[in-house]
C-alpha cells in the first residue's frame, strides 16, 4: 500500500516494523463535550484505513487514549483546561463529564461503523506511567524543573521541527502563545510536561509527583500510553492535520528521547471538516453532531459516505445541500443492491478482478472515492447476481456502510407494506368493494408482487 507520510512529506510504500503486523495509534477524544462531525471525519478515515490494513491481510493492534486531562484550550501550555471547563459549564464534576463525553463518542462512532480500538485507554489511568516516562527524561537530560513544573527541553534536540514547516500559521500561534506565557521555559519551543504551578490553583484533578501535587502535559499521555500498549515501535500515529503541531511533533520529541532511537515510522493525517464559514469547532455555531443530523432525518451513514466520497488529504466542506446529494445517491445505491438476487454461484475469477480494482483504489494512499467508484462498476459488471453480492459484501467490510445489510431493513419495510395491502384488499372484498379489491391486486402486479389466493389465506410472491 502506498501512503502519504508527514513525516518527509511523500508518499511511500508502507512497510511495517514487523512483516505482517501494524501497530496503529490514535489520538482519542477530549471528553469535555460532544464530539462534532468534523472530530469523528478524523475517526472515520482512520477506521477505513485500520479496516483497510486488516483486508489487505495484516494483524492490526490499535490503540487509542482517552484526553479526561491535561489538554488546554490552546493546544499549548496556555488557556483553560478543558475538562474543567466542561465540568464547569454543566456543574458536574471532571469524572461525570469525562464518562459522559466518553459514551456518546461510543455512541457517535457505533452510529458511524466505526469500530472500537483494540485497547482504549483513558489518560487518568496512566498517572503512574508518565510519571515514569518524565522521570526517565529527567535522568536522560532532556527535561528540567523550574518554577515548579517540569519542561522537556526542545534544544537538545538536533531537529525539533520533524514535520518542515507545513503548519507554518499553527507553528506562529503556538510559539507565539508560549512566549508570552511562562518565563521558565529556556526555549521557547519547550513544553510542559508536569504543571504543579499554574494558574489554575483550582485544577481538579492532582496526582502526587516527585515535583509536587500536579498533573500531566497533554502531549506525554500520547508517548506514554503507545509505548505502554505497543511497545517501542510504532507503525502508524494517526490524527487530525491540526495534532501535527505542537501535539505530534511534541510526542516524537518525548518518546526518542526516551527511547534513543527512531519511534514512529508513518504518520496519518486527517484534513479538517469546515463549514461555509471555515474550520469546524465546538465553539462555533450550530454545533453539528451526529445527533443533530438524525434529528434531521439523516442516517449516520450517509455522512459516512460523504466523508467517504473525498479524499482525506483534502479539506471537506460541510453543507446540507451536500448532504442531501450523498442521502440520495446511498438510498439508490442501497436499492440497486437489493434488487440483486440471491441465486447462482459466485464467480470466484470474476470476483478478484473485481476486488484488484477496489484495492487499486485504496492501495493509492486511501482513494475511498474511487473505492466507492468500484462498486458501481461492480454493479455495472458482466456477471451474475450472487458475484456481485459476494463482491459488495466484502467491499463494505472496509467501507462500513451497511451496502447490503441496509436492504434487510428495506425488505421487512416492503413486507409490512404488502401485508397491510392484503389487509385492505381483504377488507374491500368483505365490504363488495370488488374495484377496490381489484386495484390493490393490479397495483401490486405493476410492481412485480402477485397475490395468490390459497385456502389458508392470500399468500404473495416477487415476479420477475
Ligand atoms: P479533540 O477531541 O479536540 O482532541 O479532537 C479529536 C480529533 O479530531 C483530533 O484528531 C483532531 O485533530 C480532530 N479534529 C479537530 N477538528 C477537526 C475538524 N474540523 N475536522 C477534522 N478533524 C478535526
Ligand atoms: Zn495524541
């Protein structure tokens, strides 16, 4: 499979560290509210890709972290915590917020296919481990104490910037926001990676330290809690493109400095969901959450799909005229799929020629548009029904987009709605209302469904 790597900024082969097995990381949710559409187009595309690793063949551990603390409004040491703030605006304490926000993620992610990771890990139950982590990299020189917290120290790095300067406007504002703010940092790229000082002498949360009462940075939970579950060698780190900086590049800075050699081969990521008024945040507007949208009479999948009809390097829009074009271009799909017949056996050669172009498609850095374009021409092929639907099948194993299950719903719809038909046919033949009766049965022929009068009552089948 060739992928887009920001780290050199190419795409490349993808070759894992042990032939045959993936270790993938994500950056989990900060629980402090909803997650909005935009979070889970992240999560949505980093699903289609574990899925996509787990078909190509490869045993794939995924691990994904919790943010219940430590992560400020500004990415950086500075602004609020947002835990705090959300147990604040709902008067509930940082624990009920952080259980709450964690269901509905499940909740949101169950609605959108997308699968739980293999070990999800909230950040509140590692104090221990990054208290280690920091430990090492205070005996190892990377990190100091001053004023009361403890930095890693980014000058003792040949290049912190790993990534180039492809964020050059988040790189200003983080920098900018540091400078301004803690006079113990010695550079101004350095980071915290324990706070006991800070300004928020009411911070919830505190865990004793070898410096004091205090907690963790934000960026060490992510080196502290991979390295935990997958060991010192990571395949793909996944996230949102604004994790890259300082996140990311803060968590390779961490984690080789602790471990002494390269960590993290491939990163994944994910460009923003905007709206028309540009980047989509919970702060903003109407907050769009996949609740919002079935409140409206979506289904979940649709937006799936819609993420799904772009590429993940490019920015998305949101709009619901968009949105209503995917709504309409599923439900046909869904119905030409389930007028396929069951009957035949499947063409195995016809098959994999059928798969090598959905895989084309996908083994070209997750081209998921041209993935969906393989299953119309799986549609449009010269072969038998059951191939197609065998085809299909599989393809949604990757895709999650319930391409045939849908149509079990679609046919225990048509079921009630014949069985009612009957119902009223019988009603008009009681009543002598024989034209009635007659047009029910009409009708239902114009659509292929033939009544047939037995002694035990009127029984239906499709014609062709
Ligand atoms: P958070 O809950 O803020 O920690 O973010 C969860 C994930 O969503 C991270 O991987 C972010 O990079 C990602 N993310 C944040 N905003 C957007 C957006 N507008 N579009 C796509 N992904 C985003
Ligand atoms: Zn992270």
């Amino acid at each position: 499979m060739i992928l887009y790597n920001t780290l050199g900024q190419k795409k490349s082969e993808f070759i894992p560290h042990t032939e045959g097995k993936v270790n993938m990381y994500t950056c989990g949710p900060t629980v402090y509210h909803y997650a909005h559409i935009g979070n889970l187009r992240t999560y949505i595309m980093e699903d289609v890709l574990e899925k996509y690793l787990r078909y190509s063949g490869y045993d794939v551990t995924r691990v994904m972290n919790i943010t219940d603390v430590g992560h400020l409004t500004s990415d950086a040491d500075t602004g609020d915590d947002k835990m705090l703030e959300g147990a604040k605006r709902e008067h509930k304490s940082v624990m009920e917020i952080a259980k709450f926000y964690t269901d509905a993620f499940f909740e949101d992610c169950k609605k959108l296919n997308i699968k739980t990771p293999d070990v999800v890990e909230p950040a509140t139950n590692c104090i221990d481990d990054f208290i280690n982590m920091v430990s090492a990299l205070i005996d190892k020189g990377y990190a100091y104490f001053a004023g009361g917290n403890v930095y890693f120290d980014t000058s003792k790095l040949d290049n912190y910037y790993v990534f180039g300067n492809m964020n050059a406007d988040d790189l200003e504002v983080g920098v900018r926001e540091d400078v301004d703010s803690d006079e113990n940092k010695r550079n101004k790229t350095d980071f915290v990676l324990w706070f006991t000082k800070s300004k928020f002498e009411d911070q919830a949360l505190k865990w004793d330290s070898p410096w004091g009462v205090g907690y963790p940075g934000w960026h060490i939970e992510c080196s502290s809690i991979s390295i935990k579950h997958l060991g010192e060698y990571l395949d793909i780190h996944c996230g949102g493109v604004d994790n890259a900086f300082p996140h990311h590049t803060n968590e390779i800075a961490q984690s080789e400095a602790f471990l002494g050699h390269k960590w993290c081969n491939y990163w994944f990521h994910v460009l923003h969901l905007n709206d028309n008024t540009g980047k989509m945040s919970k702060s903003k507007g109407e907050f769009l959450t996949v609740s919002l949208l079935e409140s409206k009479g979506y289904n979940p999948l649709v937006y799936r799909m819609f993420c799904l009809q772009s590429h993940y390097r490019k920015p998305l829009t949101f709009s619901y005229e968009s949105l209503d074009n995917t709504a309409k271009a599923y439900d046909k799909l869904v119905k030409r799929i389930s007028s396929l017949k069951n009957d035949g056996e499947v063409d195995k050669a016809k098959s994999e020629e059928l798969d090598g172009k959905f895989r084309e498609a996908l083994d070209n850095d997750l081209n998921t548009s041209l993935g969906l374009t393989a299953v119309y021409d799986v549609l449009k092929a010269e072969t038998n029904d059951a191939t197609k639907r065998y085809v299909i099948e599989k393809f949604d194993e990757v895709l999650g987009l319930d391409l045939t299950k849908a149509e079990a719903e679609e046919a225990s719809d048509l079921d009630s709605e014949i069985e009612e038909l009957i119902a009223k046919r019988q009603q008009a033949r009681a009543d002598r209302n024989w034209a009635e009766a007659d047009k029910i049965r009409d009708d239902l022929l114009a659509r292929n469904i033939k009544l047939i009068d037995t002694p035990e009552g009127v029984k239906w089948k499709k014609i062709n």
